[in-house]
C-alpha cells in the first residue's frame, strides 16, 4: 500500500465508519417503499446520520479544522485555512429508489486548494482517493485518466435536466462525485455538469488532476453554484469544443 497522510487516514477511517449506517439503512429501504410515509424522509434521516458520523469522526483528531457539509452548511472554527468539505451521501434520488450507485464525498482544502480527497462507494467496496502530488488510486492501485484519444470511442457522463449537443456518448449515472471519480480511473472519459456545489465535486477535482486528467478552474470560497468539466488531457478540449450549446 503506498503512504498516505494522517489527514488522509482520518478520512478513511471516517468514510468507513458511517458507511456502515448507509449499508444498513440501504438495506431497510425496501421495506420502506411501501409504507405510508415513504422513504423520502428516511432517505433524509441516513444523510444527517452520516454526516453526524463523519463530522464527529473528523473533529475527533482535528478539533480546529473548519467543516463545510451539505446538511448543515459552514462551521468555522480556529482553523480557517483548513477546511473539511463534505457531502456525505452523494446520488440520493439513487439511494432514495434503491439503485446501488451513491457514494461518501470528504475532501480537505487547504487555503485556496483541495490537497485531499476521497470518495467511497460503500455497496461495491470502491474506494477512490488522492492527495496533492501523491497520485490517485483506487483501493490501493495507482489510477490514470483514459488514453483515447477519439471521441467517437469515449464515454461522457454528464447530470442534471439540461439538454446538450448529442453527438457525445453520454450516460446519466446520478452521482456527481462517482462520475468524477470513474474519470479518474478511466471509466468514463471526460465529466461535465451545472450547477453544482462544492461539496459534489471537492474530493472528485483532485483525483482527476492526480490521475492526470484535467478540470476547469474553480472559485472554491463563493457559495455560487458551479459548472464543471473534466477529462483526461487528450479529450478535454475536444470534449469542451462539443458542447457549444452547454
């Protein structure tokens, strides 16, 4: 196994932990399909247990570091240069339908970059980090965006409603940090989406440069949404100049 940071192992280990609630309460969601009440609140109820979970885990050894997490928005502690930036279950409406494909979103900025991050699908066991000039991996192996260099080979993933230039194959997969996380491991080819928040893409931005791909400058510090674009070297701008209409 190659050497990991401190930092890095605290957000293993607290990626690990709550995924045990997700498995659990991914499991009792079929049960809740047909109740009365449904599971939309239950769904809420797993992402603030989980956060819970990570947030208590983060702070356990890094008690000044400030947080910024999807449920309960921005705590400022001592530590303002380091920030834990969380989603903890990312592809709800998946988790919400029982469609196995979501995953825990933690990642660390430092000043004005993201220096770790990490994205954990529970229900396959996958889990995909990176840290600033240490490379990307996947479960221990070292990651590197695709080689194509044809777009009429690749695969684009892509979220939200909008309608865009249909000349690239494109799936819909519903999780903004997997498909992030499938460009870094050469999955998909190249990711792009709207209006995002940070916290969809915070862990995903630096697997993809650590695995050599490349993403589009992004204002980490406004709470404006964000368009993202992401691919290996050798497609991205071929990617970008097929989506005029994006």
């Amino acid at each position: 196994m190659n050497s990991i940071s401190a930092n890095l192992n605290i957000m293993i280990k607290a990626a690990e932990k709550a995924s045990k609630i997700i498995i659990r309460d991914f499991g009792e969601l079929e049960k809740l399909q047909v109740s009365s009440k449904g599971p939309s609140d239950f769904v809420t109820n797993s992402d603030k247990k989980v956060e819970k979970i990570i947030i208590e885990e983060l702070t356990k050894s890094r008690k000044k570091f400030s947080i910024l997490s999807e449920e309960i928005g921005e705590i400022k502690n001592s530590d303002k240069d380091n920030c834990w930036i969380i989603d903890p279950i990312d592809g709800t409406t998946n988790f919400l339908h029982g469609i196995p494909h979501f995953a825990i979103s933690i990642a660390l900025r430092n000043k004005q970059e993201i220096v770790s991050g990490l994205i954990f699908d529970p229900i396959k066991n996958e889990m995909f980090y990176a840290e600033k000039n240490s490379g990307a991996y996947f479960n221990n192996q070292r990651i590197r965006v695709s080689k194509k260099r044809n777009l009429n080979e690749c695969l684009f993933a892509t979220g939200g409603k909008d309608q865009f230039n249909k000349d690239l194959n494109v799936r819909k997969s519903g999780s903004a940090a997997l498909d992030m996380a499938y460009v870094g491991a050469g999955r998909y080819d190249g990711y792009f989406q709207k209006n995002l928040n940070i916290w969809d893409i915070a862990a995903g931005i630096i697997i993809v440069n650590e695995a050599g791909g490349k993403v589009n400058d992004i204002e980490y510090f406004s709470n404006k949404l964000i368009n993202i674009f992401a691919g290996s070297n050798s497609i991205y701008e071929k990617m970008l100049k097929n989506l005029n209409n994006f």
